[in-house]
C-alpha cells in the first residue's frame, strides 16, 4: 500500500490488492515526501530510531515559535468548527463524517496549509527545528483529514463522496505541488546537506535529507516556464485519472449481476457459495431466497466469484462470468481503455520532462532496483517457472480426459479442474478448510502469534472510538503493558460500497511533535482492510485458506507501521521504505499460516471445538506447491507487462497496450489469452495505485521476505525459545527501523548477510528448475 499495503494479484484477474496499490483517488504524484501526509501516505514508508536533535539556533526558536502559533491557532479553530472531519483526533469521526462535509473541511485547511507554507518560506532556517519539524506540521493535520475522506470514498463510496472529492482534489494537488516546488524549502535542504550540520545528523535524519532532496526533483522543483507549466497540469489530470479508473471499475463491477433460478445451474457449489449467493439475493429484493431452494445471486465481487470459477460444474456459468470478469470497465460509459491510454501517455511525457527516458526509470529512481536488475529478476523467476507451469496444465488436462471431459480445457475450465485433481491428489479442499478457520479464531492464533514473535499483546476495544461500519473492529497493541499503537479491522466484502482487495494503510503515524500527555510519542493508528466472506446466517465468518493468508499479510504491513521505534514522523512506521522492499513484513507473516504452532492456535471446528487433524494438516503442506508454477509464472506476466507498458510503449501508434500485453503472453503465459482479454482496464494496481512500474516489487520482496523466514527455520520451528528470539530481532530490525536504514543494511542487521533467492525457490517447490 500505501498509500496503503495491498496484495498482489492472482488466479483469474482478480484483484486481492495489497498495498498495495494505494486508494485509487489519491494523488498519484508519489514521488515527495512531504506531500506523504497529505495522501494517504503508505507509499511513503519509513522509519528512524534516532533521537539525536541538533542544536537549535536562537532564530530557529523564533521561527519554531511563531510557525506553531500559526498551526496551532489553525488547529484551535479546526477543533472548534461543527464539522467532524476537522475534528483533530488520531481517532477520526467515521460515524458523523458526510460527503458534505468534504469540500469546506479541505478548503479550511487547505488555506491554513497555504498561510503556514508562507510563514515558513519567510522565514526558513536551514537546521533540523527551523525546516523539518515545521513541515511535518504543515502536512500532518492536511495529511490526516484527506486520508480520511480517500478510506471512507474506498470503502463507504457514494455519488455525492465522489463528487465532493472530484471537485476538491485539484485545489489540493494544487497545495502539494506547491510544497513539492518551494525553492526556499528545496534550499534550505540543500544547506543542511552542504552544511557543518550534516555531520551531526544521525544516519536516518540524512535518509530523510537525502530522500527529500531527491523527491524534490522528482516533484519538479527544478522546473521553469513551461516545463513547470505542463509539469503542473500532467500531475493534475493524473491525479483526476486515477479517481476516474477506480470509479469505474467499482461502476462496472457492481453492474454485474447473475440471478440463477434452477438448481441444476449452481450443481457444484459448495454450501457456503450457496448460502452467500441466497444472502447477496435476498439484499437484491428476493425475500424468498434460500440456500437451498434459491434464487442466487452471484457478481464478481471475489468470495462470489471465486467459488463459481473452482466448484461450478456448470461450464457456461464458469464461461459467463470469466468472461465478464476479463472485460469489465472495458466498455459503455466504464470503458478505461481511454483512461489508460491517456496515463500512460502522461508519464510517458512527465518522465522526459524531469530528464528520464521513460517513466520506468522515473519511477525506480526511489526503489532499490533499476529496470535492468528487476527484469533479470523476472526472467530469472520465468524460467524457474516456465516448465512447471505446463506440465500443472498437461497435468490439469490429463486429468480432465480421464474423468470424462471431452471439451478442449479453456481458460474457464483451468481453474475447476486443476481444484477437482488437487481433491483427488491430496484429498483436501477450501470447503473441507472452512470450518476450521472462523474468523475469531484467526484472529486469536494471529494474535498469539504476535505475542510470541513481538512481544506485545493485542486486546479488543471495539465501541471505544466511532467506525465507519458495523462489522469493523478495533484493537489495542500493547508493549510491556503500555498502549503501543492502534488498528481498525474490516473484514467482509460489501460489493455495494467498499472497492475490491484487501489493504493496510495508516491513519496516523507515530511521532514526537505530536505527543500528549505522558507520552514521549503519538501513538500510530492503522487500518487493515480485507474483503472475505461475510458471516452467513448464524455461522461466524468462515474463511478460506487464502483468505487467513490475506489477514497475516495485511497484519505484516500494519505490523510495521505499529511497531515502529522512529519518533521522527517524516520516518515512523511504513514511511520511507523503498516501494520493492515494503512487501517483505507481509509476506513473512504468511509463511506461518503453514506453521504446525501457529494453526494449532487457531485452526479449530467452529462446531465442535476439534483442532485440525494431523492427515488434514499435512495435506494442507504437501498442496503448498501445488501448481506454485502457474502462480509464478502469472505474476511474472503482471510485472512484466507493467514494466513493458511503461519503459517501451507509446500509445497511439498503431499498437494497443492489449496489443502488447498478448504480444508479453507468448512467453509469460501456457495458454493464451482470449482476444477479448481487457484485464488491463482492472489493473488498478498500476492505473489507479502506487505500483506503476512498481508491480515486480511482490516478487523483488518476497527474495527477502522467503530469505527472513529462513532465519526462523534454521533455529527450529519448533523450537520455541529460538524462535521468540529470532521474532524479537525481527521486531527490532525490520520492524522497527524500517525507512530509518537503507533496506539491504536492514537486512543484514537482521540476517547476518546479504539475500539469496535459495528460499524462495526452496518455498515455491522450484529450487531444481
């Protein structure tokens, strides 16, 4: 994410979003730092453990003084105003916050920004009090209250919510691009790096000087005329793109819509999909619906749609919705395939302005990897995969025949018989997993699993702080008995409202400017965001394998963010870690879904309380790998499309990006795409999100994440002591110095050495390709 944290995308085009990519409304100018706060900000990972302060120069102390007279008279008359989104909490007002409420809360600020931009400007020194510390402040309440409105548009979206966003979001792209070009601002930076200061700084507060430096060229500070000009109106309508992409792709998502009547048409399907589809019928206005006896109502919304594509005998409902599900936004009044055209184009055009040669090598300006090293990664990762992904459809193929099948195995069919030969080969199924992963008991092994490995302690406090929805929970993080941090948790899909995928992102980060009372810091505050299957009847929510790995991803991220030991807010938590190594805490976390310890603590019976048995468990570990190179292999396809798209391509020049995505598929894919393929007008990870040119970050991260999971597998598993030991140096290195240390050094001082991609390899069963 940021932005927040999403997952990854796999089987069928369907978009589990992690971090993903961010929000899809918010601004896609990703590249400075400061105007991290004023998005929702997880693309600006970071983190520092220093706590070093310069000394402060007498003029400094007048600057500091008169800047937070400002801010705090700004804050007074915030806190004193009747609307709830000016309400200066780390605990915003969900419940009361209205779409017309959108508009004049941002302008107030917005012109508050503007007048303390001013002061700054005016006045600015270059020492650590007298610039950074002021501009934490200007972004941080902005940063907040925009936050707020891009996760209640993601996951309570409305008419009136959109058009209040459409109609503010350029006057506040407008403020950030201000920011982003101060020259005083870019000055003073630059007299701290030339500077007796400098020496004195501690290595993260030089990350922080360096990387604002850095994305100061990159947000055009160095731009005149009318390169500034155009620069400006690039960054502009990108920012009105990217909502318009997300919208419509929730629009044309939602239009669809397959009311089944007859039970011969739903043979197959589990009674879980059975239940969710009577339940979805139901809220669609057919009271009569029931399980059993129907109608059924199934969309693309993923714990919908999932379930047809797997269990469905039904060959032309698997056809039906594969189809609309490839297709969406790609026609009538969602059609995205101009949006994207368009996107492209002003990159394309924003990289040349700024120097690059194209927007790939803009975009890895601030990522570990360049263009060269991540796609000699993806080759690597091709050709570890490529065979074993045609022998798991030779394999899925074979299989069909022998029971019968006599069609030739479409791209409808992959995924219903590759689940019919995993039952036979290893007796084991998502529905036979069901029972055994309700969602409180998920929650209670995750939050065992913390304690063990972090030492801290999770407790419940939902009804202390509004939601923004009935179903969403609250927790409480504590370290040696002391509040640490807190977190949200959305659980279920709600396909009327809430945007697909799952995520994780920051409601406020830690930071000592902001401290209260006894505390030395603001405590974090986070959101973890996932859409699996809604509680069906009396049932609790009953979640498939996927969906208890999605959690422990999502609380990787979150996980980060909270457990932080920077008190500098420009690097606390998940800010400030390069965009490739962001993934690395949430992949780790998903390793231990497969840990013998960890599933004892949650994987019970909702029924009958029975742990899973010992032959069910095993089964689970021999399917691990199973078709591990189809899996590769598609994402693989993803990453290089994406960075194909955005270092070679050129629109409008005879060739569509479908042209060129079919032309990537001859080698990244086994079985061709239909030529009605239009996936790519979902593709909200890299045209509504933060993982343009990004999308090889997933595999980029998972060498380390696969890389520090080893650690724990070298001490013994099962060795518990061993394990909460290497859990704590975790914690103390990943976790918490994250953006404060370049990420390879942050790897090393947890691993001892440099990674390898053995683990990797090793875990996805393609070690001897």
């Amino acid at each position: 994410m940021n932005q927040h944290r999403d997952l990854p995308l796999v089987q069928f085009n369907i978009s589990f979003n992690t971090r993903h990519s961010q929000p899809a409304d918010q601004d896609p100018m990703n590249t400075v730092s400061l105007r991290s706060f004023c998005t929702s900000s997880s693309q600006f990972l970071s983190a520092r453990r220093a706590s070093f302060r310069p000394q402060i120069a007498p003029t400094a102390v007048r600057i500091v003084r008169q800047f937070r007279g400002i801010v705090n008279s700004a804050m007074t008359q915030s806190a004193d105003a009747t609307n709830p989104l000016l309400v200066d909490s780390p605990f915003p007002e969900w419940n009361t916050i209205d779409a017309a409420h959108v508009v004049p809360a941002i302008r107030q600020l917005l012109d508050e920004t503007n007048g303390a931009i001013d002061a700054l400007e005016k006045n600015v020194e270059p020492t650590w009090v007298g610039l950074v510390e002021p501009l934490e402040r200007i972004a941080d309440r902005l940063g907040r209250a925009w936050g707020t409105v891009s996760h209640l548009k993601a996951v309570k979206d409305t008419e009136a919510l959109r058009k209040a966003v459409e109609e503010v979001q350029p006057e506040k792209v407008k403020v950030m691009l201000r920011l982003s070009q101060s020259k005083p601002i870019y000055e003073a930076f630059k007299a701290i790096k030339d500077g007796d200061l400098w020496n004195s700084l501690s290595v993260a507060q030089k990350r922080i000087v360096d990387g604002e430096l850095r994305d100061f060229v990159l947000g055009g500070v160095a731009l005149e005329g009318a390169d500034k000009e155009r620069f400006n109106e690039i960054q502009q309508e990108l920012s009105k793109l990217s909502t318009e992409f997300s919208n419509n792709l929730l629009d044309a998502t939602k239009a669809y819509k397959k009311l089944l009547t007859d039970k011969a048409d739903v043979e197959g399907l589990p009674e879980s999909a059975l239940a969710l589809a009577a339940q979805q019928a139901k809220g669609d206005g057919h009271e009569e619906a029931t399980a059993e006896h129907g109608p059924w109502l199934f969309t693309l919304d993923f714990p919908s749609f999932f379930p047809v594509m797997t269990h469905a005998a039904n060959r032309s409902l698997r056809e039906d919705m594969y189809r609309a599900n490839i297709t969406r936004a790609s026609s009538g009044d969602s059609d995205n395939t101009p949006v994207i055209d368009r996107i492209l184009s002003l990159r394309q055009e924003k990289a040349k302005i700024l120097g690059f040669a194209n927007f790939a090598e803009l975009s890895m300006a601030s990522k570990m990897a360049d263009l060269k090293s991540a796609e000699e990664l993806l080759e690597k990762l091709r050709k570890a995969s490529y065979n074993a992904a045609v022998q798991d459809l030779e394999d899925v193929r074979k299989y069909a025949a022998e029971q019968g099948c006599t069609d030739e195995i479409q791209l409808w069919d992959v995924t219903y018989w590759a689940e019919r030969l995993k039952e036979a080969k290893y007796s084991i199924s998502d529905e036979e997993l069901r029972p055994y992963f309700a969602l409180p008991n998920v929650l209670d092994g995750l939050f065992k699993l913390a304690k063990k490995l972090y030492d801290v302690d999770i407790v419940a406090a939902d009804g202390q702080v509004p939601v923004w929805d009935k179903d969403v929970r609250f927790f409480e993080v504590r370290k040696e008995g002391k509040p640490k941090a807190y977190f949200y948790l959305d659980p279920y899909s709600r396909p009327a409202e809430k945007r697909g995928g799952a995520w994780m992102d920051e409601v406020c980060s830690q930071s000592k400017l902001f401290a209260e009372g006894d505390n030395s810091v603001r405590l974090p505050v986070a959101h973890m965001v996932c859409n699996q299957t809604p509680p069906v009847g009396d049932a609790p929510s009953l979640m498939t394998f996927r969906e208890v790995e999605t959690l422990f991803h999502e609380f990787g991220h979150a996980s980060q963010h909270m457990l932080t030991e920077q008190s500098e807010g420009l690097v606390a938590g998940i800010r400030g870690v390069e965009w490739d190594a962001v993934e690395l805490p949430s992949q780790f976390m998903e390793n231990f879904c497969y840990d013998r310890a960890t599933l004892d603590n949650f994987a019970i019976h909702y029924k009958t309380g029975e742990p899973i048995p010992d032959d069910l468990y095993q089964k689970l570990l021999a399917a691990r790998t199973y078709r591990s190179g189809s899996m590769t292999l598609r994402q693989v396809h993803f990453a290089t499309t994406d960075l194909e798209l955005h270092a070679r391509f050129t629109p409008g020049q005879g060739e569509s990006v479908f042209d060129r995505e079919a032309k990537i598929a001859k080698n990244t894919t086994v079985i061709a795409p239909l030529p009605t393929d239009r996936f790519l007008c979902g593709f909200s990870h890299i045209f509504a999100g933060g993982y343009s040119a990004g999308y090889y970050s997933y595999k980029w991260a998972e060498v380390l994440s696969a890389d520090a999971f080893s650690a724990f597998e070298d001490v013994g598993l099962e060795n518990e002591d061993k394990v909460a030991e290497t859990g704590r140096r975790f914690r103390e290195t990943v976790l918490a110095l994250g953006g404060g240390l370049e990420p390879l050094e942050v790897f090393r001082q947890f691993r001892g050495r440099a990674p390898t991609e053995e683990a990797l390899l090793r875990h996805s069963g393609l070690a001897a390709n």
